[in-house]
C-alpha cells in the first residue's frame, strides 16, 4: 500500500487526481464522523463541511509535513472548518454561559427513549464540540483548550454542562447509553 | 460550584462512548463533489497519458521503416530536448512568481500600513463618518487577509484565532446584521 506521504506528495506536486481519491477513500470515513457530530447530525451541512476541509486540506498540503499522521492533521482541518460552519450560521460560541444553556431536544418517537447520539446532536454547539473531541474522540482539555482557543477550565465547564445536559436528556439523571443497531 | 474534575463518566456511560462509531463514509456522490470542486479550483489536474509509438505495427518495407525511425527518433530527440528546456523554464518562471508573490505582499502589507498612519492622522481632524468608513474598510481588508493567511494555512491557530476576533466584532456590529458584509468565506 501507497505511504499517506507519498500520495500527499503526489497531489501536492503534481496534482494527481489518482493519488487525492486514495487518500480520500482512505481519511474521509474517520472525518465524516467527527464533522457530524459537532455540526449537530445534519447530513448535508456535514458533507459540505467535508468538502471544504478536502478543499482545506489539498490548498494546504505542500504543508504538511508530516509531524503527525495525515489523518490527525485533517481532522484538525475538518475540525477548524466546523467551526467556521457553525460560526458562519451564528451558531458557534466556544464560551457560551453553560449555566444559561438552552437544550434544544429533538423529537423522538412516541415511548423511544432517547439514543446518545440523538443527546450530543441535542447539545449546544460549544459544548457539545467538547463532549465529542474529549469522550468520543480522546483528546485532553489541554489538547482542546489549544485546538478551540479557549481555556482549560472552560473547557472543563464545557464538558461537565455537557455531561449533565446529556444525562437530563437521556432521562433524568440516568446513565448515558448508547442504543446500538 | 461544582469540582468538575470530579464529574467521571460510569463504566456503563464509558462504554456507551466507546460503542458510538468512528468511521463513517458520507454519500458516494460527494467524493465527485470534491474532486469537482478541487478541479475547478485549479488544485488536481488531469492525469499525464504516456502514448507509446507501436513500431511493430507499421505496415512498411525495411528501408521505409528505417527512414521513419530515424525521423522518428529525431523527433522524439528534439521533442525531449524542447521538454526540458520548457519544465526549466516552467520552474523558473514557478519560482520567479513565488519571490514575486512574496515581494507583492510585502509592497502591500507596506501600503496598508501607510494608509492606516495616515488614517490614524486624520481621525482627530476629519469627518467622524469617513474616519468610520474608512476604519471599516481597513478591518474589511484585515479580515480578508486573515481569511486568506487561514486558506493558506487551515491548521494554523494564530490566523484562525485573528480571523475568529474579526468575526466576532463583524458580528456584534449593526452593519453584519444589516447584511451588508461581502466577504465570500473559504
């Protein structure tokens, strides 16, 4: 198999269109997932946020050098063009007064009870961009205070009004689960 | 207030998060999409097709096909002769435009600059509305050099950080919410 670097490589120079779709059908499943999340489960804003992080991404990769691996270097791409989606629509504010947090809870079908995924889609924007990059994706307060410019410790609040918005979604004060197919 | 150190996922809430997929692919059509997009953007081009001459299957006598492949061959010669000299002055020209790129921004980061002194000269005397239209204009002109400065570099967090305070001021100002900013985001 063709090393992420030299197909980078490939695109960056050349602007092989062979070498872009393998990278692409390698990455996007790891990016579209992530990007859906935070934008809050819609489809066609997450495919469009997709776009411009590639867009993002080939503008950009005589950049890359390699420091980490290609896929965490595009979604730290996908992640920033989130970001500006959400911003650009009045959505985003990474500081926004957790103690005032309105939940918008999406309908769910008559006795469902609620599935996770439905929760974190349900969460404000900011908050909600925590919860997933710190309980979904791994990432340290640290590593999300730097990549969103905020503050450890608002990011901490963040997560902590997060979680319990999640739990008060899910059905009072009951444990997160998450309803598989 | 809360100690939100203290505030840990159960076992059960863990392995719900754990249980939530990773990988997912969007529709089929989008990957076209992009490809469509980063075409039209002059950033993939199309693919180099090699054509190979088929000397076997020229129907000709041998001395036909001798003086062929020696005008071919001469041919081929002068064309790689050409090539080379044409990729060398491609990449001299490449280079050139990139020191000329780089000289441009300096000359008009220059500019800039100048006329925001000669803005900050004026703002005492002048008009208090053309030293605001003008104040907008320069933050018109910072922000999409910001923007720009992040299409160069998108995972860079100082540009994105001017461009996310430029945005936050364009958007708590009436005239954003009048509709009246142009700027086309990338």
């Amino acid at each position: 198999m063709t090393p992420d670097r030299a197909l980078v490589e490939a695109v960056a120079h050349d602007g092989d269109e062979t070498a872009f779709r393998e990278l692409y059908r390698r990455h996007t499943s790891r990016l579209y997932p992530l990007v859906l999340r935070i934008v809050g489960g819609a489809e066609m804003d997450a495919e469009d946020v997709v776009q411009e992080a590639w867009m993002r991404a080939v503008a950009g990769m005589s950049r890359f050098r390699g420091d980490s691996s290609f896929s965490t270097w595009l979604c730290a791409i996908g992640l920033n063009a989130a970001r500006d989606h959400l911003r650009r629509r009045g959505k985003w504010n990474a500081t926004e007064d957790v103690t005032e947090m309105e939940i918008a809870a999406p309908p769910t079908s008559h006795g469902q009870r609620m599935d996770l995924e439905r929760a974190i889609a349900a969460l404000p924007p900011g908050c909600r961009t925590v919860l997933v990059l710190h309980d979904v994706e791994g990432f340290t307060h640290e590593e999300i205070a730097r990549r969103l410019g905020i503050a450890v410790g608002t990011s901490k609040s963040q997560l902590f009004a997060a979680r319990r918005a999640a739990r008060t979604l899910l059905g009072g004060n009951k444990e997160m689960t998450h309803a598989r197919p | 207030m809360h100690d939100r150190d203290d505030d840990q996922l159960t076992a059960a809430e863990r392995e719900a998060f754990e249980a939530l997929p990773r990988e997912a692919m969007p529709g089929r059509l989008l990957e076209e999409r992009v490809v469509s997009a980063l075409r039209v953007r002059g950033l993939l081009g199309e693919r180099h097709v090699t054509r190979r001459f088929a000397w076997s299957r020229i129907p000709i006598g041998f001395a036909a096909a001798a003086g062929v492949a020696l005008f071919a061959s001469g041919l081929a010669f002068g064309q790689w002769m050409g090539a080379r000299h044409t990729a060398q002055v491609m990449l001299d020209l490449q280079k050139q435009d990139a020191a000329n790129a780089s000289a441009a921004v300096e000359r008009t980061g220059k500019a800039y600059l100048s006329a925001l002194g000669a803005l900050a000269q004026a703002s005492a005397s002048s008009d208090p509305a053309q030293v605001a239209r003008a104040r907008e204009a320069a933050e018109s002109v910072l922000h999409d050099a910001a923007n720009e400065m992040v299409r160069i570099s998108p995972d860079d967090p100082v540009s994105a950080g001017i461009l996310k305070s430029l945005d936050s001021k364009v958007e708590a100002t009436p005239a954003s919410a009048n509709g009246k900013r142009k700027t086309v985001w990338f």
